[in-house]
C-alpha cells in the first residue's frame, strides 16, 4: 500500500495517490495533471478510479482531465449531478485499488454531496478517512457555501452537518488517519491546524467541533460563528467543477503569447484586460506599468486573485518574473481564470526600455513614519484580516481589509496623504495598486508591515488573544 499527500502550499489543498498491485486511485486531483500521470508511470501501475470529495469551490480540480487521459472513472457520493459522465456512488458502496478497499460514507453538511471515503487495508481493517471539507485538522467545512433552495439555511445544512460527523465518522477508531482536503489558509473553513495529517483520536480531543458533550444547538452556533462572506470566484469554480472546464493545455497556449511593449499596450486598450503584475512587491513599488493591479506569486497568489478579480472570464495580461510564465497561467488555472491573453515579453525592464509611461509606489520605513502616526496623526489605514486587527493595532488605526477594500473606497482621502500596512508588506502593495487604479495617488505604504512598525514604537492598542474575541 502506497499512500502519498500531494499537498498544494499556495492552495492549502490536499491531494491524494493511493497504490497497490499496479492499480491507482486519485482524490481531489488538481487541475494540472500530468504529476498523476508520471507518478504512475514510475510504479508501472493505473490509474483506476478519481474520487471527488464534493463540487470543490476554492479551486478547478482535474477530475475531468484524469479521466479523459486515463480512462478512469470519476466517482461522487450521492446527491452528485454532474454533467459528465460519473459514478454516482451509494452511501456504503464499496471500490477495489489493488488489495485496498475504498468505502463511500455520504456526510453532507458543507455540500449536500459530500463525501468522506474510508480506506480498508488488504485485511479489511479500517485504516485511514479522506475526509474532503467535511473534517479538517482542528475544524470542519463551512456550511454557508450550498444555499441552493430557499429553504435551506446555513443553520440547517450545519445541523446536518452534526448529523454526518456523529453518525459517520466519530465513531470510527481514534487510530484511523485523517487526511483532510485543506489546511490552515483555506477559506473553506475558519480555525484549520497548520498539520496536514492527524489521527481521528487526536481530532476527538483537539477540535472544538468534535466534543463528544456538544450539543446540536451548540455545534450549530459555533460554526457558523465568525463567518466571513465567501469569496466571489467560489461559486463559478463549483460551476466548472460540475460542468467541466478546457483542458490546460489550450489555456497555456492562449496565455503564453509574448507580447512587445506596443502591442501589450494595444491588446490592454482594445480588450479590456486587466494588467495582472506577479513579481516581487519590491519590483512593482520601484516601477509599474499605470493602472496595473499587483498580486505576487510569492504570496498566496491563486485565492487573492479569486477573491479580489473575483471573475472567472476576465481577460488578464501579464507581466511576470522571466521564465514564470507558465507557473503564473497555471497558478491562475487552478482557481478557474483561463482568461490569460499573453505577457509581456521581456517583462517590466523591456517596457521601460521602450520609453512607455510607469508608475511607482511611495514605500516608506517605521522609523519615517513613526512621528508622523504618533503625533501629527497621518491617516494609517490597516488592510489585514478582521481577527489581525482586531487582536492588536495601531491607535486610531482605520480598518480595511484587503479582501473587501472596495467597500471602504469611500473612506480613503482623496487630498490628504494617508499610509497603507498589512502584516508584513504583501498585502499593502496589492491594496496600494488597486487604490492607484482607483486613482489614489496620495498614498505611502508602509515598509516591513505592521511587526516593523510595532517594533519601532510606532502606538499599538493593547493585545487581545485572538481565542477570547
């Protein structure tokens, strides 16, 4: 038996090659899926069947693509309604990979087709759960994303939810492995572990959402507490996922058409394409092209791109790091923007040597600042995520958050210099360039992000443990 966690860092998504006896059984693939491919081809085996755990939102999963190159069977739990060809499996329903057993345990209550799929050893004995979003390490999937009907709430697909963990997997042994599909980052859920494997005992004492005296009214208050809205690209991923998606290799081949500077200026102009620049923060501050929106590869680059493009079929031109082309399109793919329409060829330096108009972006150091925020009260604005802000910030500090900055354009001065920080200077430079395209010029953002400024002696509140908000 071979079991192997393919785990995604930029996604936080897991997922999975299970081997025995030349044959292979895949969960959750992503998009890209020659890594399966090889990968089998290196243990002389085939591939069987690819189990999905749900209609995945966060990202495009290669279910489709897999079994076109394979001919292997795609396999949901019940309620699936996909339209392609798959195995819509009965909750118990039973698949063979070699010696292993793959048993369907329908657990609905983040989707309505969710599904966690036990694995059996050549024994028969119970060994592992791929659990998809239903359990995560030190949490459980968001039961605000498969609101279809009318009379389905968020309450009630968590009550339903509580139902699926007690009746279907609490009772497992506490020996068994967790495989999840998601770790801490993900936005399918709220309080996930950094750990991307666990025991299911270890889970029984760790997770808040497993304790074994919570009641149903309990369990239902405190997931759904905290929530923050989904991000906008979710329900066009489920939309692919469900109905299929090109294959990745006519999406590279649409995006990687080089571009010289006149004529990325001209395809920006005539199409509509938003300039998506992927290098560095520290490149695209020292210069830009106008109007450019940044979002770096270094960062957690396919979610902020989902969220804060949020559209699907936006057409995108890119300026990228030489020889990332191709990362970035994929990288881009993986959250359903298949829109790429080329790059720069050359990259930034080549449009400078063309004589075309740039921007930058003034960047300033805490130990420039400090004066200015503790005294003379320049406007600072903190673009970090609600629970950041809300456990430590600096005094008078206005809180925006990146993911939903649109909501607070009206609250930037449009005269007045005001200073943009995030933790650490990656997300500040994003909502710097989205500003700038907004037209905010009067912008500064702040150096080393928030750790910097604190440690200059720049004014912070008083630090709240995030567990007691």
């Amino acid at each position: 038996m071979n079991i192997e966690q393919i785990y995604t860092g930029c996604l936080a998504q897991g997922a999975y090659y299970i081997e025995s006896k030349g044959e292979v059984a895949i969960i959750d693939p992503l998009r890209e899926v020659q890594p399966y491919l090889d990968r089998a081809k290196r243990d002389n085996a085939k591939i069987k069947y690819i189990f999905e755990t749900h209609f995945h939102a966060d990202f495009v999963s290669g279910h489709v693509t897999l079994s076109k190159e394979t001919g292997a069977h795609i396999v949901y739990g019940p309620n699936a309604n996909p339209s392609f060809d798959a195995i819509i499996a009965s909750d118990g329903q039973e698949f063979r990979v070699g010696e292993l057993t793959l048993k369907v345990l329908h657990t609905p209550g983040h989707t309505m087709e969710s599904t966690t799929y036990l694995l059996k050893d050549a024994s028969g004995k119970d060994y592992a759960i791929f659990s998809g979003d239903t359990l995560f390490l030190g949490d459980v999937g968001r039961p605000d994303l498969a609101q279809k009907a009318a009379d389905m709430t968020m309450e009630d697909l968590a009550g339903i939810l509580y139902d699926s963990l007690r009746e279907k997997i609490m009772p497992l042994a506490d020996e068994i492995i967790v495989y999840p599909a998601h770790g801490a980052g993900s936005a399918c859920g709220k309080n996930m572990m950094k750990e991307t494997v666990d025991t299911l005992g270890n889970q029984k004492k760790m997770n808040y959402a497993l304790r074994a005296d919570m009641t149903k009214e309990e369990f239902i208050k405190e997931v759904t507490d905290g929530l923050l809205p989904p991000p906008k690209y979710f329900p066009l991923n489920v939309k692919m996922n469900k109905e299929g998606y090109d294959d990745i290799s006519e999406v590279l081949d649409r995006g990687t058409t080089a571009l010289s500077p006149k004529a990325f200026e001209t395809a920006a102009n005539e199409t509509g394409a938003l300039v998506l620049d992927v290098r560095h923060q520290d490149d695209f501050i020292t210069g830009h092209i106008p109007r450019s929106i940044f979002i770096g590869l270094n960062g957690d680059f396919a979610p902020w791109v989902g969220t804060l493009i949020a559209d699907t079929e936006q057409p995108l031109l890119l300026i990228t790091p030489e020889g990332q082309e191709e990362e970035t399109i994929t990288r881009l793919s993986r959250v359903g923007f298949d829109g790429a329409i080329g790059y720069l060829a050359g990259g930034f330096e080549a449009w400078k040597k063309a004589g075309m108009d740039y921007d930058t972006i003034t960047s300033l150091p805490a130990e420039k600042v400090k004066e200015n925020i503790n005294t003379k009260k320049v406007p600072v604005f903190d673009v970090r995520k609600v629970g950041e802000y809300q456990s430590e910030h600096i005094v008078d500090a206005y809180h925006a958050p990146l993911s939903m900055l649109n909501d607070h354009l009206v609250n930037f001065p449009k005269d007045e210099t005001f200073y943009v920080h995030c933790a650490g200077g990656y997300r500040s430079v994003i909502a710097a360039s989205i500003l700038k395209s907004r037209g905010f010029h009067n912008l500064i953002d702040l150096a080393g992000g928030y750790e910097e400024l604190k440690k200059k002696g720049v004014e912070v509140t008083n630090y709240v443990c995030p567990t007691t908000l």
